[in-house]
C-alpha cells in the first residue's frame, strides 16, 4: 500500500488527499513534518529516480529552503547529502509525498496521479 507523506497545513496536500479519496486509492498518511522519511529510505527513492534531478524532490519554494541557500548548492549536492538534508527537515521536501516501494511521485497534479497510482 502506498505512503501518503503530507503536511496537514498544506492546501496541495488536502487537494491529493481529496483525490485520492474520491479515487478510491488506499493509502497510509503520514505527516512528513512530524515524521519525516527516514535517510536511508530517501537515498533509496533519490536512486531509484536519479533521472528526475535532486530539485524535483525538494520544497523550492519553501522558508528553509530559501534560508538555507540550497538553489545554488543543488547542483554539487551528492544523492547522500540530499537524503541527509531531507530527513533533517520535512519541510524541504516537495510535497505531498506519494511512495510505494522505488515509485514516487512529489507534488500533486490530478492528471499525474491519474497515471501513476490509479489501478
């Protein structure tokens, strides 16, 4: 079953919820600022979807990722520092987070959805 990582004050996040719902696509949810993915488990994930850049799996328009300066430093980032990143802050992490083994979807777009977690 796949992993729902959101964060309950993100309005993208109640609107794949929604639709998920509506779809009848089961799911656990987690808070991804509470409880954010394990190191190891997100360097698996980076690794599986290399071929999609370390940008597509980070908050590029959040706080901390501004106040950390990370839009120059993305590009010389190891997938090991990413994962490292990542785990320390749930807020850096493009959200929701949709999981189910090595498939991954960050972000929410009903029409991606449609493709990658219908039946």
């Amino acid at each position: 079953m796949p992993t729902f990582y959101c964060y309950q004050r993100c309005s993208t996040c109640k609107k794949a919820e929604q639709w998920l719902v509506e779809h009848g696509v089961a799911f656990d949810k987690v808070d991804l600022v509470a409880t954010p993915p394990a190191e190891a488990d997100l360097l698996r994930w980076l690794t599986a979807n290399q071929a999609r850049g370390l940008r597509y799996f980070f908050n590029t328009s959040g706080q901390h990722y501004r106040q950390l300066g990370l839009k120059d430093q993305l590009d010389t980032m190891t997938l090991q520092q990413a994962a490292q990143l990542l785990a320390s802050d749930g807020k850096l992490i493009k959200r929701p987070l949709m999981v189910e083994g090595e498939h991954v979807t960050a972000g929410f777009k009903p029409a991606v959805y449609e493709q990658e977690w219908l039946p």
